[in-house]
C-alpha cells in the first residue's frame, strides 16, 4: 500500500504541474462573464440571481474569493477549478480501487491526468472539475454506505452530493443514478427474499435530505431562471433552435 500511496502522491505532483503550466493565458468569453456579473455582489446576492448560466455557484463564490485575496488575473480567476481538478486524481484513485487492483487504480489515475479534456477543464474557470470531483465522490461514499450503514457515511454522502449539485445543477443526474442503484439493489434483495424495508428507509431519508437541501441553495433563484431559460434560450443564436 505504501509505494501505491507513493506512486500516487507523484502522479498527483504531475496533474498539478500540468494545470499550472499555461494557467495565465488569456480568458475566453465564458470566464468573463462571471467576473463581469457577480464579482461585484455579495454572496448572498450570487446565491440568489441568476443573471445567465454560467453562473457555477461553488465556482463563483471561489473565485470571488481568490480574486479578494490575490487580485484579479487569469490564474486567479482559475485557481479554484485547477485546484478541483487536481483533486480529482486522488479521488478517481480511491473510487477505482472499489472495483479494480492498486496498479489499475494507478492506471485509471495516471490516465486522468494527461487528459487533455480534463486538464483543459481544470484551466477553465468555471464548475465542471468540481462536478466531477463530487460526483466521484459522492459515489464512492454511496458504496461505503451500502456496505456498511453508518449515519457518518451517509452525511458525508449528503454533503458531496450538494456541493455537486451547486458546482453544477446537472449532478441531479448523479443522484437520480444512485436511486436507480438503490432501486436495483431493493429489487435483488426482494427476490432472495431479504429484509428490505430497512434499505429503502434508510435511502429514502438521505436522498431526501439531499434533495430538499439542493432545492433550498438554488430555490430563491429559480423566478429569476425561469425568465432566463425561457427567453434566452429560445433564440436560434444560443444554438439551441430545436427547443
């Protein structure tokens, strides 16, 4: 385990030097467009407008944050989704080992690092390596909780699974395929003839608790996206002409 946890503090060494190298470069449209829109209001005002999509709310705040720290530049702007996507690597490493031996885990690590769809992500302000991190995350934290049924596992999987969905709303995905999991997994249980009912309360109460927490971060600001989505989105120049 030691030269595992050794190889992987290295590889982890790599995927950071690869986010920083090139951190600088000009900002593009979709970066500016926070900074333009709520770098100016306070946190609260960010939790509750929602000016246009790209507003990544873990993502937003973060950089409000970075920016009030180290002034505003490119890298700064950056620096919470780099962060995030370096994370990531150790994070895939503990998910992998779920299923697979130390030397693919490595593997499966190793490969996320020279990604250039992920390294690209990481150096894009905005919540995607984030989402991601979470959303590996919160399913490894799944599986810990279904082997063994402890209310700490479980909270911890709650809180992943809501810093998801504010780094992105599309984590609901995420969670709507861990209650299909679930379902699966009531299903077997139910024809060997195994307790259920125990399961289904249990999950029932942390993907409720879940659910309800991610509606409240995002519930004042629904009025304010409903006007958004329903406009902006129906123009052909969004690229969205079928909906």
């Amino acid at each position: 385990q030691t030269p595992a946890l050794a190889v992987l503090a290295a590889v982890t060494a790599l995927a950071l030097a690869l986010r920083i190298h090139g951190l600088d470069q000009d900002l593009w449209l979709d970066e500016i467009t926070p900074i333009v829109d709520y770098t100016g209001l306070s946190a609260v005002q960010v939790l509750g407008s929602y000016l246009r999509s790209n507003n990544h709310l873990i993502n937003t705040l973060l950089l409000k944050g970075s920016i009030s720290v180290f002034g505003e530049s490119e890298w700064s702007v950056r620096l919470p989704a780099m962060l995030f996507g370096t994370a990531t690597i150790p994070a895939i490493y503990w998910v992998s080992r779920i299923a697979l031996s130390r030397l693919a885990s490595l593997g499966a690590a190793l490969m996320l690092t020279g990604s250039f769809h992920h390294v690209f992500f990481s150096q894009n302000a905005r919540g995607y390596t984030a989402y991601l991190l979470f959303a590996l995350l919160s399913t490894a934290l799944l599986v810990a909780g279904l082997r063994r049924d402890e209310l700490w596992r479980w909270g911890l999987y709650i809180a992943t699974v809501v810093l998801g969905a504010a780094s992105l709303l599309i984590t609901s995905f995420v969670l709507a395929g861990h209650v299909l999991v679930c379902v699966a997994i009531g299903v077997t249980l139910y024809m060997r003839k195994e307790p259920v009912t125990p399961l289904a309360r249990r999950v029932a109460a942390v993907f409720g608790i879940a659910g309800f927490l991610v509606f409240q971060i995002y519930s004042a600001a629904l009025p304010e996206a409903y006007v958004v989505l329903t406009t902006v989105y129906e123009q052909p120049a969004t690229g969205y002409p079928p909906f």
